[in-house]
C-alpha cells in the first residue's frame, strides 16, 4: 500500500520490512530467508539486499521500527495523562490500555526473538532495550515529572517512579507470557484487577492524600 | 561427583543433567546433540537415552531442576526474614541478595532458552513458571502473610504484595539482562541503591508507620 507523499524507495523500504517481521515472527530467526521476505514483499532478492545488507541488518530494523511504533503509542498514551485526567480512574485506564497494548501477540513474539539472539547479536537487544524500553519508562517518567511539579503527585525521581509503576503493572503478566507462549492467557477482567491492584499501590507510594 | 548414599542410577541421572546443562547454556537447544551430552557426562549415548526419552525431555529436566534449585534459596532466604529480622534492613539484605541470585549468568541464560523455546514447547515454559517462577512468588507471600499476621506489616493480599515486592525489584534490572545479554553489567553499587529504593517503596504501601 502507497501512503502519500512517500518516496517510491522509502515504500519498498516499509513493505519489505512489514514483510521480514511478518516472516521472522512466524518462522524464528534462523528459520527465515532474505528470499522468503523476497517473495513475501513481492519485490527481488536483489532488491532487498539492496536496502538492507544482509539478514542481521534487516531483523534489526525490523527490531527498531517495532520499538519505535510501541514507544509512539504510549507516549501518546502519557501525554493524554494531562492534569484535568490525573485521578485513580485516569491512571487506571493508562494502566490497563498500556498492558494489553503490551501484551499484544505480535509484540510479545518479537520481544521472545530478541531475546533468544540477545547473545549472539548483543546490539539487537541494545538497540530495543535503548529504543523501546528505556524510551517507554522516560516518557512515563516526563508525564509524572510534570504531574509532580503541578502538585498533584509526589515522586521526587521521576524515574524510579516510572520503574515502580511498570514493574507492578507488568512483572507478571509479562513474565507469564514470556515463558507460557500465551497459550492460556488471563481473561480481559482478571488483567483489569491487576492494573487496578498495582495503580492503587502506586498512588499510596507516590500519590498525594486528599483532604477530606 | 558421588554424593553419599545416592544411588548409581541417581548420580548417573545426576551426572546427566549437570552435563546437558552445560552444553544447552553453551550451545543453545538446537545445537546440542545427545551424542555431546554424553561425551561431556563421560557415559554411552544409550545410557543418556536410557534415563531420557528424548533431548525434550532431558531439556525439560534442566529447566525443572534448575526452578527447584532455585526455588530453594529463596524460599531459605525467605524463611530467614523472620519476625526479628523485619525491618527496612531486614528487608533490604533480602532485596539485595535475591536480586543477585537471579541476575546469576548461568540462570539468566537458561531463562533466554526457554523464552526462545516458550512457543515452541510451551509445556517447558510452563513447567518454569509454575515449579520456578510462581513458587518464588507463593514463598515471598507466605512470608508476607506470616508477618503481616503478626502484626509487622499490612498486606491483605500477600500475593499481590509479593507481585508488587518483585516487580519494583526486577522489573529493570531483569528486562535490561534480558535484552542486553548481560554485555554491560550495572555496579555492585547500583544494584543495591535500586533495591534500597524498592524496598522503600514497598514499605510505604505495606508497612506500618512507625509511632514516634
């Protein structure tokens, strides 16, 4: 598909890297070809090797373009988080809209690939932890920042702040479906609870008490 | 090596194990054979085949050893956090030194093999997370209830206490191993001042002010 105003390469660059992360996260790594993405974007073996050099350069742009696309979502997801919205429900709702984005299918295959070759292709990893998770905890971080100079929250590092909200939120869920391939995913209601548990910890941390 | 009172087929077993999980850490799954799984335990490829079906199975037996092992120090560390011993020290030695054994190199790997293999064999995974991962969890909140029964701190729910004790912990510092494969290592010092910080925020949720 063309989107306007985009070059004629920067289109085969998208198209081939939709293509790779469509075949990677099927097969794994090793199970992919640079002809099968050939085949699956519609385009040459050439081509392809003419806008990614070899297999390891391609996973890793596929790797970045991922983390670039979660990070815009929840960045866009914090800054909705503005002042008028700061209350129990309004963290909830980031909370829970945050961790099932988290949990997407997709995403959580790509996350297993990287880190199955975070040995072999050390920069792979580093470029998603960098790109993708650190980007995620700072723009989480920025959003309580600001919270906390307008005085409706307490959290003198932002930051660990930031760590502490995601690590309840995620650590198991994300853990779980990690190592259980998301074969038998908690219901929609049970994750809820969960969000709920860990935004009402969060607030008896970091949140101001009310007058009452 | 014999251990007292073991018997031949139980050190063999044993020998077994050690071995193949040294060659799966080394290797990865798929490039270990039984053939060097043998060689390495200095026994017959027909003996391996004897005490294991197949390299899933002796695989399988890696992970569940391993998540027993494991399981026992923290629930060792656990049990030494007795009613004396609870305070913000207390509760920091414990942080840190949990904190430690996980972030072991040769678990850290183990644990990428079985993310890397979690779709595959989703009953491995499983395996991990119930006999590792949610022991640990069930043994911090068997801790947690025993304390807070004695009136040291509040945590109704000790199972999300024990969620939220790990998440603030390791949320970072076991993503970051994860991702980065352990290429760049955090300080000593780091470490301890990230579980400090988590154990203060622990307290502020499930602790009992202190009157002054």
């Amino acid at each position: 598909m063309k989107i306007e105003g985009e070059s004629r390469s920067a289109q085969k660059t998208r198209e081939i890297i939709q293509a790779a992360s469509m075949a990677f996260l099927d097969k794994g790594y090793d199970g992919t070809s640079m002809e099968e993405i050939a085949t699956k974007a519609g385009v040459s073996k050439q081509t392809v090797y003419k806008h990614f050099t070899d297999k390891e350069t391609l996973f890793g742009e596929v790797v970045r373009s991922t983390a670039v696309q979660t990070n815009d979502v929840v960045e866009y997801v914090t800054t909705m988080l503005g002042d008028a919205e700061f209350s129990e429900g309004g963290l909830q709702r980031l909370a829970r809209r945050t961790m099932r984005m988290l949990l997407d299918d997709e995403l959580l295959k790509l996350r297993r690939l990287i880190i199955a070759n975070a040995d072999r292709m050390p920069q792979l990893g580093r470029s998603w932890y960098k790109d993708g998770f650190e980007r995620m905890m700072d723009s989480m971080a920025a959003c309580f920042q600001r919270l906390t100079s307008r005085g409706l929250m307490k959290a003198d590092d932002p930051h660990t702040a930031a760590s502490h909200f995601f690590g309840m939120l995620l650590w198991i869920p994300m853990n779980e479906a990690m190592f259980t391939g998301n074969s038998d995913p908690r219901s929609k209601a049970e994750l809820d609870r969960h969000a709920d548990a860990s935004v009402e910890a969060f607030l008896a941390i970091y949140g101001i008490p009310r007058e009452s």
